[in-house]
C-alpha cells in the first residue's frame, strides 16, 4: 500500500509540475514529453552497468521506448500544427502507452536477473507515470500500472530518478 502512496504521489507531482508549467496543450505535451525521454535516456545510460544478458533484453526495450517517443514527438508536433486539440494530444500519448507497455514487450523484461528487473521495474513505472500524468491533463483514462518485478519501485527510488529528471521531491505528499 505504502508503494501505492509514493507512486500517486508521484504521478500527482507530475501532473502538477508539468501541467503547471505550460500554457496550452502544444507546451503542455511536449513537456510531459520530455519527461518520458528523460527516463528513457536515464535508462540508456545505465544499461552498460548490467549483465550482458539482462542488457540485450533492456537494450530492447529501450530501443522500442526511443521508437516510439519519436513517434510521441512526431504525433505531438502533428496535434500542435492542426489546432492543438487536447483531444488530438490524448492519441498521441495512448498510442506511445500502448507499445510501450505492452503485454508482449513487458513480458520479456520478466526473464531478467532480480536486479535487473527492479530496475526495468523502475523505468517501466517512471514513464508510464509520466503518460498518466499526461493522459489526466488531456481529460484521458490512466493505464494500469505494469508489474515487471515482484515488487514495485520505493519512493526512495522513483524520488532518486525524479531528482535526476530535475523534478521536484515527492516528499511531503
């Protein structure tokens, strides 16, 4: 439940953070976009740290992650060209949600060392954090978080990684 509490309050901070920080649905996007490229290039740098093994598989992931965050970029730029409709905003964000955590690809990342898994764990739920904040500012519905790991990530962790995004603290809500 206390893992529960630190991801809402996670994804609570997101929302406010980035929301706030734009002042149409254009800015807004792109903003929540780059918190999920942020993640994505966190990730990438850590990989070499891993075993070969559980790094072929996560190289995978991310790989698929980096392909359709340009495709994110790509649908974004397209919505703001077109009137910047929070509608259009809202497809772009649940097509990037759908491949990237999608049954087949996250279930790839569940053969991976204990280790290894916590962080995908961590990654997988950072970024699907950052859609749902995006999906909330769009008037969208929230993806169910994915359990690639036995346990999900503390908020000792998802604050580390939301100091390393330049993100405010979690702490105090």
């Amino acid at each position: 439940m206390k893992a529960v509490r630190s991801i809402s309050a996670v994804a609570v901070l997101m929302a406010i953070t980035l929301s706030a920080s734009g002042c149409n649905a254009l800015t807004t996007a792109q903003n929540f976009e780059n918190v999920i490229n942020g993640i994505l290039q966190i990730a990438k740098a850590e990989i070499p740290a891993l075993a070969t093994a559980d790094a072929a598989v996560l190289q995978q992931w991310v790989n698929l992650g980096t392909t359709l965050n340009g495709q994110l970029q790509t649908c974004i730029a397209g919505a703001g060209a077109a009137g910047g409709k929070k509608s259009a905003f809202l497809a772009c964000f649940n097509a990037f949600a759908a491949g990237v955590a999608s049954p087949t690809e996250l279930a790839q990342l569940r053969v991976l060392s204990s280790d290894a898994q916590k962080k995908a764990q961590l990654w997988v739920t950072a970024i699907i954090l950052g859609v749902n904040a995006a999906l909330a500012a769009f008037g969208g519905q929230q993806q169910a978080m994915p359990q690639v790991a036995a346990a999900q990530p503390s908020h000792q962790n998802l604050d580390a990684l939301a100091h390393r995004l330049g993100l405010a603290s979690a702490r105090g809500f």
